[in-house]
C-alpha cells in the first residue's frame, strides 16, 4: 500500500512540474506569417543579425542590426523580459543567436529564420 501511494505522489509529482512549465529556457520557432503579426506590437524588438554590409542591402522595417559576431551586446538594446524576435539571411546565425538569448536568460526569444523567406516588404 505505501509503495502505492508513493508512486501516486511521485506520479502527481511529474504531471505537476509538467503542467507548470514555462516558455522560458526555449527558443520559439515561429513562420513569418506569424513573425510578421507579432511586428504589429510596437514593444516587439526585431533583431537582425547579419552583418551591416547584408542589412544595408535590405532589411525588415524597424530591425535593429546587432550582428551575431556581437551578440554579447544584447544589453544594449534589450531587456531580459522583452519579446525578440531574431532574422538572419537564412535561418543559420539566427538560430545560434536565439540559443545564445535564450542561454542568457532571456525568455521571450522568437527565430522567424532568414529573410530569404520573408515574403513582405523590406527597406
């Protein structure tokens, strides 16, 4: 009977800190569609991390440049709280930024992929 009751509260246990678990500590994978829903937001910071030779050839309205050889300087234009949401060319170096972000504590980190793929205007 104990041994039951204990598996129950282990089981209880589990099912609890799944249920509790939050966003933070992922990177969220996210279309460009939906990228593009969240820009409607003004708080939304969209960070392009390319280098400034690719982002003066194009780049999505309001982006702010903070190349992935620098990304150790979030500080600088983001709080730990703030929703990102992080482009690159391709998908490559924005994937390995939005690791970095999110292994640094930030919570609300979006990877929308490359602007290849971006389907709407640019600037």
């Amino acid at each position: 009977m104990i041994k039951k009751v204990m598996t129950m509260a282990v089981m209880s246990l589990l099912l609890c800190s799944c249920g509790n678990s939050t966003s933070s500590g992922e990177v969220h994978k996210i279309n460009a569609e939906t990228a593009k829903e969240m820009m409607q937001d003004d708080t939304v910071l969209v960070l392009d991390v390319r280098t400034a030779e690719e982002y003066e050839q194009g780049h999505i309205p309001g982006a702010i440049l903070l190349p992935m050889d620098r990304i150790e300087k979030i500080g600088d234009v983001a709080q730990i709280n703030d929703t990102i949401l992080v482009y690159c060319r391709s998908g490559n170096r924005s994937a390995q930024a939005a690791q970095y972000l999110v292994d640094a504590g930030y919570t609300q980190v979006y990877d929308f992929g490359g602007i290849l793929s971006w389907p709407y205007e640019t600037e």
